[in-house]
C-alpha cells in the first residue's frame, strides 16, 4: 500500500470536510478518510492504474484550501473554474420512478413559472452564461416547455439541451416539433440499455422501444440526440460495446454516447459497497475490448475542462460503411488549468451535439479534400465521452474546486456534486 | 481572391502555378490545389485558404 497523495473529502455521514488520502494498493486506488466523529471510511476510485492512464493524474492540485465546501456552497473565490454549462431544474416532477436518482425526483410540485424562469435565463446570460441545460425531475412533464426553451431563447441563450428519458419525446411528435420550432439545441437522452432488461432493472419499465421512438422523431426534426447511459455493475457493463454499436447505427441521428458510471446521491437503495462502483478505467477497458478495438483507450483524453479525473472526450467522425476516423487531438496537461477552457468546452460541446441542418447536397467521400472532411465531420460527428460524478464517498474536494457543470439554485450557482451530494 | 498571376517565386523568380498539393494539417493530410513554385516547390497558402477553409477545420478540429 503506498500514499499517492494527501486531500480532503467529506465524512459521508455529517459532510463535514475532513483529511483524506488517495492510497494505491495493488492496481487500484482508494479514498480513504476519518471522520472523529463517524469513523473511517475507504472507497474505490480507480480500477487499474496502468501507463495508459498517466495523463489522468498529471494534475497538479493547486495550493491553498477551501475550508467551506461544499457545506456554504454557491460559487466563492476558491472555486477554480467557471460555468461552462448551467443547469436548471424546471420540475420535481417525474414519470418514472427508478430505484435510483440523484435528483430524488417525483415528489414536490413547486415549479418555476415561465416568466420566473425567463428572469433566470437573463441573469445567466446577463453574466456570460448562454449554454442552459433544462432539467428535472423530467422537464417534459410541462406541456408548456416549449415556453421554457423559447423564453431561453429570448433572454439571449444560445445553446438549450433538453436532460430527457425520451418517453414523451417518443410518443408525441407534435410536442417534440414545438420544441424544435422554440428554438432547442438538443437532447440528452437517458438511454442505459440495448435490450429492456437493462431498463426493467433501472427504470422499473421496458423503454427501449419508446427510447427507439424518440430517436426516429428528434431525427426527423433533425434535432441531435445523445445517449446517456448510467453504467452500473451487473445490470449494463457487459452492454457497454452494444450501446456503442446501437449509437453508430443510428448516426448521425445520435450525435454520441455520454457514459455516466453510477453515482450514489439522491435516492438509492442501500449505502454503496465497492462492488457497486464502476470507474472511469473501468469504462475506457469496457470500450475498447467489448467494440474489438474499433474504439481505443489510447483515441480518448482526459477533461481538459474540469478536473481530469472528473471525465473523458474522444471525438470520431463516422465514415460510410461504419467506420471510424479518430479526431481526437493529443492531450495538453496544461490546457485544464487555461481561463477560457470553459469556454471552449461550450462551444465543442455545442458544436458535437448539436446536428446540422441538410444542405440537400450528396455528399463525396474523398475525405482528404477539405470541402468534403468539412462536411463530414459536421454532419456525422460522434463523441464519446464519460463524467464520473462524486458521491459522498468519493468527493474530493480539489475535484469539486474545478467543476464547471453548474446547477442554478435560486440565486446561489451550485457545482452537481454539491447541489446533489447526500449524507447516508 | 488573391490573383494567381500577381505572384512570383522570390527564390526562383518565376511565376507560382496552381498544383494539388498534399499537406499536412492537425495531423491529418489533404489534398488542395495552392500556389506552387514549378522549379523548387515551394508553395504559397494564399489568405482567403488560411483564414477560410484551413481555420474551419481547425475550428472543428479545436479540442475542448
């Protein structure tokens, strides 16, 4: 057993910010804390360390501490990174019930007005920050969220994703065509499975028909949709390469495949084991041996925008017959701690999700010519990328100091983890 | 468009003719008709290419 590194965490049981250690044993890495008043605690947060992982954990922390976080959360002047993303929960209200949600949602019915939302998008934009991100609980339970993307709009926004189970999205068109003509940017689709177990076990229902459905109807209206799948040991790691296919498939409908191994807040069963977790290496071997290498380790970057160890991009262009053409540039350790990454993540971010309109031209496919790699590359994008959120077992607070996916609460901008984090 | 006649080879001192030209960019190779000395090769990318086409891809290229 050999120390990597000293940091700070929360005790799972009070958050209250105490010393931690990261501390290799064997090929993985562990949190292991203290609390004086619950106990010791030691969870996995690395599964395999090998060479191919060395960028991940180049970073260096920066000095200085935060003493308050995350407990007087809202963003302070030791927070390190700013809002690439804005996060806005429109409803508490569901219609699924799954066993686990960080966002805890179907219960409350308290929701924001459109005219109250609309003073939000304006202040957001007001300070920068154009990319919003609708969710819930599930944003299209309001018949009047075409509203709410609209009055994004109007305040000046210039990306609006939709955070969607896709179920009503598959089973009213005419909905999704209001969406569209308010002006939404594109969908995040919540999407764990290729076969309905999957979804029976996370979900409670068979939805990989209505998944099917919403993917045909956002395609027809051209609106870019993104699979994202909640990765969870014994239910869909084995499904990993079977999303992947699926997704390629179904380009450039599908514009990429977000992976988001599980994490433990809001509403879950019972306090996570180790066996429960899935971690980002874990994910990066998923996908290259379940696709027979059609997807490398070696094509996919750490988060240049938050923290490394938050989450990985490789960008691909899908070429006719299904194959693959890598983009993904050679990663710079420096570019994470850059002023603009923020930015920059925005408009990559924006610009891979979002599906382009046709030009009605056909296309060639002699893609040294630039007019026709251009073209391409705008119209059959794919990303795949994952983001390991932090529970409050795993969170570290340096992580946390770097995160740039914000959630607007009130008047207070709260990074996720913070906003969703639970004490057992 | 930068007119092709205005331009001479300051080396060779004689005209640039428009040849395809393979080169690398962003690590990837194209394939693109630019300006070119016929007696030692040097090429020439004129401003409407580096500010068009060649800023596109590496827009599109940019990482995040």
């Amino acid at each position: 057993m050999t120390i990597i590194s000293n940091t700070r965490s929360v005790c799972p049981k009070c958050l209250t910010q105490i010393d931690a250690q990261l501390v290799r044993e064997g090929d993985d890495v562990y949190l292991r804390k203290s609390c004086p008043s619950h106990g010791d605690f030691s969870t996995i947060v690395w599964r395999g360390m090998s060479d191919e992982f060395d960028n991940w954990w180049k970073y260096k922390a920066p000095s200085g501490d935060a003493p308050n976080c995350p407990n007087d959360c809202g963003l302070c002047a030791k927070h390190l990174q700013k809002t690439c993303c804005a996060l806005v929960e429109v409803t508490s209200r569901c219609n699924l019930r799954c066993p686990v949600c960080f966002a805890d949602a179907g219960s409350g019915t308290s929701e924001p007005t459109v005219a109250e939302l609309y003073e939000t998008f304006k202040r957001l934009c007001r300070n920068g920050n154009t990319f919003v991100q609708l969710s819930g609980g599930e944003p299209t339970m309001r018949d009047n969220l075409p509203e709410i993307v609209s009055a994004a709009r109007r305040a000046g926004c210039e990306t609006v994703q939709l955070n969607s189970n896709g179920i009503r999205l598959g089973r009213e068109p005419e909905f999704v065509r209001a969406l569209a003509d308010a002006g939404l940017s594109f969908v995040f689709m919540q999407f764990d499975g290729t076969c309905d177990e999957v979804h029976k076990t996370l979900r409670g229902q068979p939805l990989l028909s209505d998944k099917l459905a919403a993917i045909e109807v956002c395609s027809k209206l051209r609106l870019g949709v993104t699979l994202v799948p909640t990765l969870v040991p014994g239910v869909n790691m084995d499904d990993v390469g079977g999303i992947l296919r699926f997704a390629v498939e179904h380009a450039p409908a599908v514009r990429g495949v977000h992976f988001q191994p599980i994490s433990y807040f809001g509403r879950f069963p019972h306090p996570p084991r180790d066996e429960d977790r899935v971690t980002l290496p874990e994910v990066l071997r998923a996908i290259e041996t379940q696709t027979d290498g059609k997807f490398k380790i070696a094509n996919f970057v750490p988060s240049s925008c938050d923290h490394p160890r938050c989450g990985f991009h490789g960008d691909f262009v899908i070429l006719p017959k299904g194959l693959l053409m890598k983009l993904t540039p050679k990663y710079n350790p420096d570019a994470c701690c850059a002023a603009d990454s923020h930015l920059k993540n925005r408009k990559f971010v924006a610009r891979r999700w979002t599906r382009p309109k046709s030009n009605g031209q056909k296309e060639a496919t002699d893609y040294h010519n630039m007019d026709n790699f251009l073209a391409r590359v705008k119209s059959h994008g794919f990303t795949v990328s994952a983001m390991a959120f932090q529970d409050a077992y795993t969170l570290e607070i340096d992580r946390l100091r770097r995160c740039s996916l914000h959630v607007i609460d009130g008047e207070k901008t709260v990074p996720f983890c913070a906003r969703y984090i639970t004490q057992i | 468009m930068t007119a092709l006649a205005q331009w001479k080879c300051a080396r060779c001192d004689v005209p640039l003719e428009l040849k395809k030209t393979e080169f690398e960019y962003m690590e990837r190779s194209f394939s693109h008709a630019v300006p070119t000395c016929p007696k030692c090769g040097d090429v020439f990318i004129p401003p409407e290419l580096a500010e068009g086409k060649m800023a596109e891809v590496e827009e599109q290229l940019e990482d995040k």
